[in-house]
C-alpha cells in the first residue's frame, strides 16, 4: 500500500474485503466532483494487521478531506453518493433523446438500449459519459466521450 492521503490530484482512501459495487459505482462517478478515489488493498482475506495499517491511513485522509471540505463532508459526500444513480437515470434519459448521442452510436453499431457506459459527475448538472462498444474486438473498446448538462438538456461531443 502507497503512503499519502493525496496523490494526483485525488484523496485515496483504502478498501478490503468484498466489494460493495453500487456504492463504488456512485463513488467513481462522483470523484470528479470530490476528488476522492478508493482503492481495494485486499479481498476478503485480511488479518488484523492490515486492517490497522488501512485504518490508519484511512484516519489521515479523512483528516485532509475535513480540513479542505469541513467537518460535516462526510453527510454532504454520503448525500451525494446516494442521489447518484438518480442522476445517472438523468443523465441517460437526455441521452436517449439527443440526436447527436443517437448518430454516435449508430456509427460504433451500438444499439440505444444497449449501452455500456461510465457516467462521471463533473459539477452540479454537469457529467461526462464515456460510451463503450464491448463487442469491439479492438483492445481498446472505448468508443466517444460526451458532456451532458442535465439542466439545459444538451449534449456536447467531447471526443
């Protein structure tokens, strides 16, 4: 495990045992917005050890996270993971009716109910949405990146 709360422009705080995916889809979909990554350090094998060691650098990060975000982050970032995959239904139901969205998926063969994506949180109303085409025998599989303001409705192709 690297030392340091904050690394690459993102504070890290350390996982283990077995994963809560929901709650680490919601988490990466908002760390643009909080600049807070997690990281898995071991599955579901731990000793006591280990436990203490994620425990105490986790102490820090939240001490750094406290300074930047004030003591009552971790309500305002709870509140935020929960309102997440409501967003991310925003999110999808401008897409599905934007003319840009639609024709980039018709050039990559994706159909509109078939869509694998990450959706990431940028600011209030604001996301990026990278779309993927698994079918892809290419190795990389990504194929456009959009910006979406749920507010205005609209839809920007970013690449």
């Amino acid at each position: 495990m690297k030392k340091g709360s904050y690394r690459g422009g993102y504070y890290w705080i350390y996982s283990y045992g077995y994963p809560r995916m929901d709650f680490y889809e919601a988490a990466e979909g908002i760390s643009e917005k909080w600049k807070i990554k997690y990281h898995s350090v071991s599955g579901c094998l731990i000793d006591q050890k280990l436990m203490d060691s994620v425990e105490s650098e986790n102490k820090k990060t939240y001490a750094e996270i406290e300074k930047k975000y004030g003591k009552d982050w971790r309500k305002k970032y709870n509140k935020d993971i929960d309102g997440f995959m409501m967003k991310k239904v925003d999110v999808m139901d401008v897409l599905i009716t934007n003319e840009l969205f639609r024709n980039e998926l018709k050039k990559y063969y994706i159909e509109i109910y078939d869509v694998d994506k990450n959706v990431k949180e940028l600011s209030d109303d604001l996301y990026e949405v990278v779309v993927y085409n698994e079918k892809l025998k290419a190795k990389n599989k990504e194929c456009f990146t959009v910006s979406v303001n749920t507010k205005d409705r609209t839809v920007n192709l970013i690449r």
